[in-house]
C-alpha cells in the first residue's frame, strides 16, 4: 500500500496536517477528516461533488492543472478552485475559506500598511 501524500489545511487560525491516499479526491478527503468544506448552508444543499454548485471552493498551492470544465473557468477568472475537481498526486496546502451565504466568499480585507 502506498504511503498517504501529507496535505497542509489551513482553516481559521489553525493548521493542521492530513494524510491523503494517492490520487484521492480533495473534497473528500477533506470531508473524511471533518474539516469544513461548506458554508452553513450549502453543507446540506450542494451537488454532491460533481463541479457544478462552486461550494467546495479552496485555496490551493501549488495548483494543479484543471481537469473539469468548471475548474478550469475558476483558474481563467482568477476564483478558488473547488476542491471537487482536484485530485491529490503530490504535497499541497489547502487554504479552507470562509463562507457565508451559500458558497460566497467575501474579499479578505488587506490591512493598511
């Protein structure tokens, strides 16, 4: 069996470290670790994991190349990406966003310098 790959999450002010299986799929993987995807409402109303409700949304580094269609107008436009559409091969860190209406996320406020 092969050796988990270890992804950084990011949520809130907190940062811990999951072992995903290779080649899982982030969502899920995520999910299975209790960690929250979703906003309030859309953990119960969301497609299920097949790139269509844009509520799985996550910032990832390094960003893999898109595979869904949806995905990759995410990556065009400058949005998260969702975390549906992303198949873990390799290290990466997952900034988890906060979410307040549906999938919305709100700009993050810069702080004047």
């Amino acid at each position: 069996m092969d050796e988990g790959i270890p992804v950084r999450v990011i949520t809130g002010g907190e940062e811990r470290i999951i072992e995903v299986e290779p080649g899982a799929n982030l969502r899920d993987s995520l999910l299975e670790h209790d960690l929250p995807v979703y906003g309030t409402l859309s953990q119960y109303a969301n497609c299920g994991g097949r790139g269509l409700c844009s509520t799985c949304t996550v910032e990832v580094a390094p960003a893999p190349e898109p595979t869904h269609w949806h995905d990759a107008a995410a990556v065009r436009f400058g949005y998260p990406r969702l975390s549906c559409c992303i198949e873990v091969k390799e290290s990466m860190t997952v900034r988890l966003l906060d979410k307040h209406v549906w999938g919305q996320v709100f700009p993050r406020q810069l702080s004047p310098d």
